[in-house]
C-alpha cells in the first residue's frame, strides 16, 4: 500500500527549486501508473469464483474507497486520499464490476432462502452486501460533492457518472430503480438480510446526485419560468429562509397553569408581568444568535447544519420590568442587517382575483361576467384600486400553466399535435417508476413507520435491524449501551434518508410535471402518510431534535487515525458536546416539507390534520427554537386555522401572530377568521376522484401506449393503403382453418349487399 502515499509527504521542508518539481511530477506519475496496475489487479481477482476470495478484494477496495487510513496521520490526509482513490476507481471501471456483484447478491436465492428460515438474523448475514454498498456509497458521495481544486478530469467524470447513474446503469434504467426494487423486496419478507439502512442512504445520494438539491431546483424553476415566459421568481425562498429568525414558542399549558395558581395565592411571582416576545426582542436576548445559520434542507447531504439556539424553557418569556434596562449583548448598528417588514412578497392567485370580481358585480350589478378580470364597468372606484393591487401581486405557478395545457392537449388531441416531452432526469426515474409507483411508496413508508420513536416493537413487522444487531448479544453493560445507542443512530439515519428522500422526489416530480407530483402525494396519502408523519411529531419533541445517540470518538476517520481511549459507560452516558442532534432536525424539518406538500390548497387533507387533531401536536413542534422548523409548523397551523373555531383562535392568539410575521400572505385569504368554510363532506372525495381522474388521463395520454403513443393505438392515423393492408400478417386462431369455410358461408355469402346503399348519403 506504499503507492498511495504522496511524494515527500512526510517531508516538512518545502523545495521550490525547478529541478525538485519535475522531478516530484516524475515521482506522482510513477505513483499513479503504479496505483492503475494495482487497482487492475483487484478488479481481475473480483472475477474469481471463490466467494471469499471475492470478499477479501472486495474489503481491499472498499479500504482504498475509505483513505488508505492506516498510513495517514490526520484526518485531512484520509479524506484527500479517500477522494482520490475513489476518482481513481471510478476511471478504471469499478463501479460498473461492483453493480455486477450486486445484482448477483440481489438474485442470491440461496441466501435469501436462508435468511427467511432464521429466527434471527444478524451482520454476517449482509457482509458482502454491506461491503458492495459502502464502497458504492462513497464513490457517489465523494463523486457528487464538488470542492474547489477539484481537477478538470474530475469535474468531467462526475458528469458522466451523473448521466451513468440517472439513464443507464442498469440494463438501460436508472440506478436508483435498482435501489428501490430492493427496497420493495426486503420489505416484502423475501430478503429480510438486505442492509436498509445502507441502501435507503445510497438510494437517497443517487437521488440527490443523479436529479440535483435544493440550489439546482431553484435554478431549473427560474429556467422553467424563463421558457414559459413568465415573470420572475418574487424573491429566492432559500435566501429569505437562511435570514430569517426563529420566534419565541408560546408558553406551555402547565406554565400558564401554574402561573395562574401563584397568582391567586398572592405569592410575588418571579415573573410577575409574562409576555411572549416579538421576534427582534427575543433575538436580542439569545445568546446564541450570534451563529450562521445554515438552510440545512436546501442541501440534504449535509446534516449539520446550523440552528439559531434553544434556550432553557424556564427562560423563553420576556420579562417586562421597569427601568434600569439590562445592556445589549451587540452594538446597535447589528440590528441593520435585518430588513424590516416581512419576509415574503404576497401573492394572489389567478382564481382568487375572479372570485373577487364574481363577488363585487354580484353585489353592486347583480350579474356575473365569467372569467372575465379585466372588465371593471359598473363597479365603484375602491374596486378597481383593489383590483389593481391584486394584479400587481398575482403570481402564475408553471403547475398552473402545465395543468392548462394538459387541459387543451385533451380537449383537443389531433389538432396539437404530439406533445414533446424533454428526456430529463427526472421523466426518466418517473418513467421507470410509474409500474410499481404505489409500491416503492408502501416500502418507504413501512420503513419509516418501523424506525420512528414512537413506534412500538410487534412480532409481525418487520425487522431494519438486520444490519447493526451483532451475532453474539452483548453480555457487559458497556457493550449492551454502546448497542442501544447504535440501534437509535440507526434508526435516526433511516428516518433522516427516507424524509429527504421523499422531499426530493415530491419537489422534482412537481417541477417537471404537477401531474407527476399528485400521484406520488395520493400514494402518500392513500398510504397513511399525513398520520404517520403526526404520529412522529406526537413525542417529546425536544427530547427528539436533543438526543445524543453517537459516540464522538468513534466517528470515522477519528477513530482509525487517532488512539482512542477508554470507553466507560460514564462518557457513552454523557454523549457528544452538541447540544442539538442535527440530523433529527433535518429528518423532523423534511416531514412537515412533506407534509405542507401534501396539504398545500387540498381541503380534504387539511381536514385530515383537523380530523387527527394535529394543533396541539405541531403547537408543541414550536418548541424547538429554529427558523426553518417553526416556519413549516406556521404554515399547516395557517392551513387549518379557519376549521379549528373561534374559541382556538382566540386563546392562541400569540401563534396567530406568529403566523402573520413570518408565513407569505395572500391578500385575499381570511384565513384568522373562518368565514368561507365549506364543510360538505361530499365535496373532498369528489376533489379527490377528480384529481385521480386527471392524472390517469395524462399517464394514459404520455405513457400508454396503447392508447396513443409510438406503437400506435386509438389516435393513430388509419392506413388507406389496399398494398399495405393486404401485405400485413394477421395472426389467426388455431381452429380457424377448420372452419373457415362456415365462416364465409356465414358471414360472406349468405349475407345479402345493398350496393345501393354505399352511394347514398348519410
């Protein structure tokens, strides 16, 4: 392994001198022609039938995949060589042998078979497994994240392998089909010894790779609206998000309780006066605000992201007392930096401005003019100012303008013409997923539902701890925490793959094409996803974003690098210095995404979160002092707000403030006050089957293509031709050549022809 060590890397004197530099490029190519011909002779021994001569080349790759380790110093030599190495595998073919592998351990009956007869299945189960998907896992994350003296070479391999993974790598059909059909499989009790969690983290990379975060979509949606022609964006969501400042949460039921109780007694209380402060007031007062905050869902990959602080609860409150006022923590100039006013440009709808019109020349003409928003004869003058401002904020979405093309398409088939569908990344996963679309969706959600916190363990569901529970059980107390806090992690690492997993999908599918997006969100929701996300949140919230399941010492590259010490039950107790776990907060800010996608302008699913009693649920969310979180909370608490009655509203009118200072507006939503429900209950399932009706038109007019598409079918153009018609083969029954002759004496001879008839007009 001496070839993967740099030239003089353990010289601390530098020489400058020309002669030295050629001499140390003529050294670094030796190097790298050397590590060529070793990584050759690797990938010629992974073609041995030997199934442990295959795992020992195997775990040598995956070594190099990880650094070299061993002969590194410091974690930043691990990192560049793990980098390195994995460009380097990658340029000889590597993945391509690996994905080989794998899909002979997936078709493995043998071991599947034997898995399902184990009562208890453990790591030795998945080791090959294992071994493939870790080395897979770096290639794509390590390929995927681009750093600034990244060589041209490099950035010109990580868009092949971009297009490798998205279009064709396996068979023709993106990788991650290959992902999720494992995922079906083990779900379904046929391969109970596949790693999830490996496998939901890699499916979730190949995603992020292969479609783009959160930075790319922004991108594609204003190149999307550029080619429609429509205005530009308001203001960039991911910028407004990162500025803006948590609110102070509302005080909790027992606090006002106990408040009252000392009041009534006549003890002074420490707090006598308590106000739930503003958003600058609190700000101040927070120490630690100081922080950058980081919009950690606008780039999935990265779990630790920033988050503005949590204070104690006992110290949420704002106490109002009189002067001497207590010093600022920061000059007042800081305060510049934070605009005034609020933090979304309000929009309007198309659809609200003629309802508005509707409204008006039923009140002051008596009749109604259709569609029409720009006739405003009649109406008085203050209408005509509303009607100006409403236009100034209208704002058209590109779901609106694919929706009413798709209207047209149907409306009128053969006049337009064949639609032209872009082959992007996203059409591509959509096409190869619609088949078994409702099933990848049940896995995932199975998966979620076993590792959430709130589930409790049952004989008959199935097991995702296949790949972190040892073959011998612990029998010291050490080992038996050092366990239970690897069986937290893991199930917080499946919780944080699937929720950004499922985020991605919804937001890329929605920009390609609405109609793509509101299959996978009716899956969801016919797969009891809405109460399964509250059933998440119906916890210790704050126990939740602060528990401490890692062990600091053990992360890698700290641990191969550096001695580590001595483990005592003691150190495992106290956990990491964090005082906040960042990748539960970025799994419990990807679920209210998801669910705020599910429930955006669908009544019958916001009446789901009336009906499941979701207020209190996400009220308590509100604890948790972070930006991103409180924001995604607001809105579904908007949502419902009209149906939750006017005794709710009044009682928590400090989260209706809340609700106005940081969620957009929309000038014609009365959202505080309730006046426009509509409580049929007929009315959601029709909402719901007429979408379902929408979307099986458009998958049956784009991808059938028996109905229409390039194989021909019911708009295709009939073939006048009597050559070419009487030249085609007719595949005929079997026993037809018995009875032909009957059948022409039937249906020919004995039937009589008004020739007559045919020169006639209709």
């Amino acid at each position: 392994m001496h070839a993967w060590l740099r030239p003089g890397k353990k010289k601390k004197k530098e020489t400058r001198s020309r002669g030295a530099f050629v001499l140390w490029t003529c050294l670094w190519c030796f190097v790298v022609e050397e590590q060529r011909a070793y990584v050759m002779r690797l990938l010629d021994a992974l073609e041995v039938t030997d199934r442990d001569k295959r795992l020992k080349v195997a775990r040598a790759i995956l070594y190099l995949a990880q650094g070299v380790y061993d002969e590194c110093d410091s974690d930043v030599d691990v990192l560049y060589w793990a980098r390195h190495n994995v460009f380097l595998l990658y340029h000889m073919g590597v993945f391509t042998a690996l994905l080989e592998l794998l899909n002979m351990e997936i078709d493995n009956s043998q071991a599947c078979s034997s898995a399902v007869r184990k009562p208890a299945i453990s790591l030795a189960d998945s080791t090959e497994l294992r071994v493939l998907l870790s080395i897979m896992y770096l290639m794509v994350e390590n390929i995927r994240v681009q750093t600034e003296d990244d060589r041209p070479e490099w950035i010109a391999a990580r868009e092949t392998f971009r297009i490798e993974l998205g279009v064709f790598a396996c068979a023709g059909e993106p990788f991650a089909l290959l992902l999720f059909t494992m995922v079906t499989k083990f779900c379904s009790m046929n391969a109970p010894h596949f790693p999830m969690k490996k496998v939901l983290l890699l499916l979730w990379k190949t995603v992020l790779f292969t479609l783009g975060g959160f930075e790319e979509l922004q991108a594609m949606k204003v190149r999307g609206r550029e080619r429609l022609q429509l205005p530009p964006l308001p203001e960039d969501s991911i910028r407004v998000v990162r500025a803006m400042r948590a609110a102070s949460p509302p005080a909790s039921a027992m606090e006002l309780i106990e408040q009252q109780q000392q009041q009534k007694r006549g003890r002074r209380s420490r707090r006598p006066l308590v106000k739930q402060d503003s958003l600058d007031t609190y700000n101040e007062r927070d120490p630690f605000k100081n922080e950058e905050a980081r919009d950690e869902d606008e780039d999935p990959e990265d779990s630790d992201s920033g988050i503005e602080g949590e204070v104690d609860p006992l110290d949420r409150d704002v106490i109002i007392q009189p002067p001497p006022p207590p010093p600022p923590l920061r000059p007042p100039t800081e305060r510049l930096n934070f605009p005034k006013g609020l933090p979304w440009a309000p929009k309007v709808r198309e659809k609200d401005i003629e309802h508005f019109l509707e409204t008006s020349r039923n009140k002051f003409i008596g009749f109604t003019l259709g569609n029409d928003i720009d006739t405003l004869v009649g109406l008085p003058r203050p209408i005509h100012e509303s009607v100006k401002t409403l236009k100034q904020h209208k704002y058209v979405s590109i779901a609106e303008v694919q929706i009413k093309r798709e209207q047209e398409l149907q409306k009128c088939p053969m006049t337009l013409g064949e639609e032209e569908v872009e082959e992007t990344p996203a059409e591509i996963l959509y096409l190869g997923m619609l088949p078994n679309l409702s099933q990848y969706v049940i896995a995932l959600l199975k998966l979620l539902l076993a590792a959430a916190p709130t589930s409790k363990a049952k004989t008959d569901s199935i097991n995702i701890l296949a790949d972190v529970l040892p073959e011998e059980m612990p029998i010291t107390v050490l080992q038996s925490m050092k366990l239970g806090i690897d069986v937290n992690r893991h199930k917080e690492i499946i919780v944080k793959a699937i929720s950004a997993l499922l985020i991605l999908l919804l937001k890329h599918f929605k920009l390609n094409h609405i109609y793509q997006f509101e299959i996978v969100s009716q899956h969801l929701v016919f797969a009891n996803c809405i109460p399964l996300i509250l059933k998440f949140f119906n916890q210790n919230i704050m126990s939740y974003i602060s528990a401490k399941n890692s062990i600091c010492v053990l992360d890698f590259p700290h641990c191969v690098v550096h001695e580590l010490p001595e483990l005592t039950a003691e150190s495992l107790e106290a956990g990491d210095n964090n005082q906040f776990c960042w990748r539960n907060l970025f799994s419990c800010i990807n679920l209210l995404r998801i669910l705020n996608k599910l429930t955006k302008w669908k009544h019958s699913r916001t009446m789901m979160l009336v009906v499941f009693k979701s207020a209190p649920i996400l009220k308590r969310a509100l604890k948790v002092k972070q930006a991103m979180m409180q924001l995604y909370v607001l809105k579904l608490l908007k949502i419902q707000t009209k149906y939750l009655g006017r005794q709710w509203r009044k009682s928590n009118m400090k989260t209706m403030s809340a609700i106005y200072q940081k969620v957009r507006h929309r000038l014609n939503d009365d959202w505080a006050y309730g006046n426009d429900i509509d409580a049929r209950p007929w009315y959601f399932q029709v909402e719901e089957c007429d979408m379902r009706e929408s979307i099986e038109k458009f998958n049956s007019r784009r991808y059938d293509r028996s109905r229409g598409g390039p194989a021909g079918g019911e708009f295709t153009p009939v073939d006048n031709c009597l050559q070419s018609v009487l030249g085609q083969r007719v595949e005929l029954p079997e026993d037809f050549q018995y009875s032909y002759e009957l059948w022409l004496e039937r249906e020919v001879f004995s039937q009589p022809i008004q020739w007559e008839g045919l020169l006639e007009r209709p």
